[in-house]
C-alpha cells in the first residue's frame, strides 16, 4: 500500500472522530454573571364585565318587562327570544320554552299590580351588600288586595333572582320550575295591570277561559287544557 492511500485513509477515519470528539465536548453557553436569565411573557388578564342587561336584580327585571312586553306585542325580533332564554338560565332545546315561561311571569306580575322595579337593588348596591339572591316574591311589604289574593291562590310561589358565577342576574331554578304551576293557580284571576299575556297566543287564549277543573287536572302526565286544546284543533282542522 502506497503512503499516500494509507494517509487518504487515515483522513476519512480519523478526522470526523476528532470533530466528534471536539463537539461532544463543547461546553454549553451560560448567562454572563449578572445578566438576568429571560423569561417567557405572559398575557395580560382580560376583564369582563357583566352584561348590563343582567347585572344586577334591578337591570335583569327591567330587561324582563321589557322583553315580555315587546313579546306580547307582537315585536318580531328573535334577540328578545334569546334574552328571555337567557334570564331563565336555558340551555339548548329548552330555550325554545322562554317565549311561554315569560307570558306566563308576566301574567302573574298584571295579576298583583305595577312592580316598583325602582326597589330592587342595582349594580353598585349590589357591589357593597355582596348578596347573591334577592327575592320578589313572596314580600311581606306589599300589602295590596291583589297580591293577597295571588299570594293565596298559590302560597308556594316564588319569583327570584339569582346571581351566577359572571355576575349576571337571572331567575332562580324554583322559579323557573313554578311558573307553569303559578300562573295556572291565579290566571283566573283578575288583571290589574291592562297587559294581556295571551295576546297572540291561542294556547294560553283557550287556558284561561277553560273552568278550573279542567285547568288543573292532567291525565297521562299532560295538562287537560292542552288535551283540550288538541281537540280543538283536529275539529277546526
């Protein structure tokens, strides 16, 4: 073997094991003494304030009336379905419901009288009381003829509000699962405010003339009146 093959050799072996050998032992790079190491960078919080609409019990029963008013009046606007949805704390198929939850609330308020929504706390009262939970009804304070006689009709009835986790204000669960049964106790009541919560709505036109026995009772687990109702329609159909 020629000297030069051997030192090609050698070459092709022995040089990349040195530059191996070299890169093993680089040591790493270090901060210079007193230079601050840096340090990952962190987003800001972002705050969020609660809807005004819902933001306190004063705001989210202002926004009920006007909501359900706006409904019963005919107002063609599927925001007010939504925020109804949302006072009632529904969540996806249910929300199809809040239309008739909120005739139904609204029926048991023109039954006792105008509410002074000014008495219901608002956002900076609410800030300095911290409560989480005001309730309407029942009130020891009202002491009017009609809200006995509402009161008396339905002795378990409750509306009230509740403040959730955002801070927005929205009606209990007992309320929401009362008011069906609420406002069947009184609708035969009389109004005392001059708003009707069955305007445009036939099914609650037909509930509130039919005789009370016929209202209260169910059979298979659905109310008579809708029974009723289903008649009615298959005759007129």
């Amino acid at each position: 073997m020629s000297l030069s093959t051997l030192f090609r050799r050698l070459t092709k072996v022995v040089l990349p094991t040195i530059a191996a050998c070299v890169a093993f032992n680089t040591p790493a790079q270090v901060p210079m003494p007193g230079t601050p190491a840096a340090q990952p960078t962190e987003a800001a919080p972002v705050r969020t304030e609660p809807d005004p609409r819902f933001n306190s019990p004063r705001a989210s029963l202002t926004t009920f009336f006007n909501a359900a008013n706006a409904l019963v009046n005919g107002q063609n606007d599927p925001g007010i379905d939504d925020t109804l949805a949302d006072l009632f704390g529904l969540e996806t198929i249910e929300r199809v419901s809040a239309p008739d939850l909120a005739r139904k609330l609204l029926g048991i308020f023109n039954r006792i009288g105008e509410y002074p929504v000014d008495r219901l706390p608002n956002a900076d009262q609410v800030a300095r009381s911290g409560i989480g939970r005001y309730t309407i009804l029942p009130d020891s304070t009202f002491r009017s003829p009609s809200y006995k006689a509402v009161m008396e009709a339905y002795p378990e009835g409750v509306i009230e509000l509740e403040r959730r986790t955002d801070g927005t204000w929205i009606f209990s669960k007992a309320t929401k699962d009362n008011i069906v049964d609420f406002y069947t106790a009184v609708v035969a009541l009389d109004h005392v405010v001059d708003v009707d919560e069955t305007k445009g709505n036939l099914a609650l036109q037909l509930e509130s003339k039919l005789p009370e026995w016929i209202r209260e009772g169910e059979m298979l687990g659905i109310a008579n009146w809708r029974w009723a109702g289903l008649a009615l329609t298959i005759l007129i159909g």
